[in-house]
C-alpha cells in the first residue's frame, strides 16, 4: 500500500523534487515540510483573532525553531539521527 502510494506521488513533479530532497536530506526535508505546515496553520487559523501583523509575523517565525524540535525529537525516537542515518 505505502510502496503504491509513494509510486502514485513521485508521478507529480512537486511530490517526485520532495522525494528526492527526503532521500539526500530526510531531516531537512521533514522539518521543512513541518515548518511550513505549521506556518501555514497559524495563519489560517489565526487570522480572526485579533492579532496584529507583526504578531502573526513572530508566531510564524517561531514556528520554525519550533518544527526544528520536534522534528528532531521525532529523528532521535525512530534511532535515524539528524543526519539520518540509521
């Protein structure tokens, strides 16, 4: 199922430029994809809260420090490492 699915996504260009950055660069890669998930949370489901744009701006901006660590916690858990090596 899993080998289908990763068959199915490296058919689109963006999905298939991802896959080979994971397999160079797997922490990278995953703290990009993270990072970029949670900014894209914060602005989306912050923007009726009353916030100012310089606001928005710092919790995106801490979003990054803070995708770096769990990301890295989840490398330690699955014994790859940061570098990815298992």
């Amino acid at each position: 199922m899993l080998a289908r699915l990763r068959e199915s996504a490296a058919r689109l260009p963006p999905a298939a430029a991802l896959l080979r950055l994971y397999e160079r660069r797997p922490f990278f890669t995953a703290w990009l994809v993270l990072a970029v998930g949670m900014a894209l949370a914060v602005l989306v489901f912050g923007r009726d809260v009353g916030l100012t744009a310089a606001q928005h701006a710092l919790l995106t901006l801490l979003c990054l420090p803070l995708a770096w660590l769990c990301t890295w916690i989840i490398f330690l858990e699955s014994g790859e490492g940061v570098d990815g090596a298992g």
